[in-house]
C-alpha cells in the first residue's frame, strides 16, 4: 500500500492511491518498484476500505486511485470505488487502458463502476502514434488509451 496526500491549502486534501505494483508493461517514467512487485503482499478489500475510512476521516475529498495497472485488481476497483464514495471521496480511476480495450470483463468492470457512481477515467498515454498491439511495453499506448477515454466517454464519464 502506498499513498500520497496533498493539502491543496483550503482544507482540501487529494490521495493518490496505489491499489496494486503490478501492472501489465514497463513504462520507462514510473515510479512504482516492478522488481519486487511480486514479492509483496496486497491488501485485502477489507484493509482497503479501513484505509478508505482513514482517509475520509483526514478530510480527504478526492481519491486517485492507480497502481501499477488498476484494472488489473478489478474486485477491488468495483469495492473500493463505491466505498469512496459513500464516504464522501471523489474517485478517479487511473488507466493504461489496455485491459479495457482487450477484456470484455474489464470493460464490464468499468460500465458497472460507471452505474455505481465513477464519473472520472484518466488514461496514460505516451506518444501520438496508434498501437494497439505494442505488448513489449507502453512506449507506445496511445492507441489504446484513445480507445479507453472514447468507451469510458460512451458510458457518459469524462
């Protein structure tokens, strides 16, 4: 687990919310430790929505949740994002987009977040050249990511 919160000096505090390290490529600028991803233990949903408890109970207002790759913990996106909410935490989810636009399952994932409330998808993208099949990393994901915000922009989230 890790977190980073900043006071936006009007009592507001945002989280930047890393729900896994793993994550499906090997972007060049990131800042989440890959080498021991698999050596570290995640959190349960029920730690999560204790962590989710303590940040609202800090003020926090705004949640961007992210990893690694988010959408590779689903069960805990379709968990923790509501829970957010209910306790007064705008979400953001944060995306590569590669499983939304190669799984069906991760695009049910994010039409169910949508109904439960999710209005904000925010999708990395490198590079203005398309790729959609570039598996040998993110140098170029702007295909995908394209693909992501429009499906994401289809079920009305901005």
């Amino acid at each position: 687990m890790k977190l980073h919160f900043k006071n936006e000096g009007n009592d507001e505090y945002r989280a930047s919310v890393y729900l896994t390290r793993r994550c499906d490529v090997r972007c060049w600028y990131c800042q989440v430790p890959l080498i021991d991803a698999k050596k570290r233990t995640e959190l349960s949903i029920e730690d999560w929505r204790t962590v989710v408890d303590r940040m609202a109970e800090m003020g926090v207002t705004l949640a961007v949740n992210t990893g690694g790759e988010s959408f590779l913990r689903q069960d805990l996106l379709l968990d923790t994002v509501p829970y957010q909410i209910e306790r007064g935490i705008y979400p953001v989810v944060l995306t590569n987009g590669r499983l939304i636009h190669k799984s069906e399952r991760a695009r049910e994932t994010l039409r169910k977040l949508a109904d439960l409330g999710l209005n904000a998808l925010s999708v990395s993208i490198d590079k203005p050249s398309e790729d959609f099949d570039n598996d040998e990393g993110s140098i170029s994901k702007s295909g995908t990511g394209k693909w992501a915000l429009d499906f994401a922009a289809s079920l009305g989230m901005s």
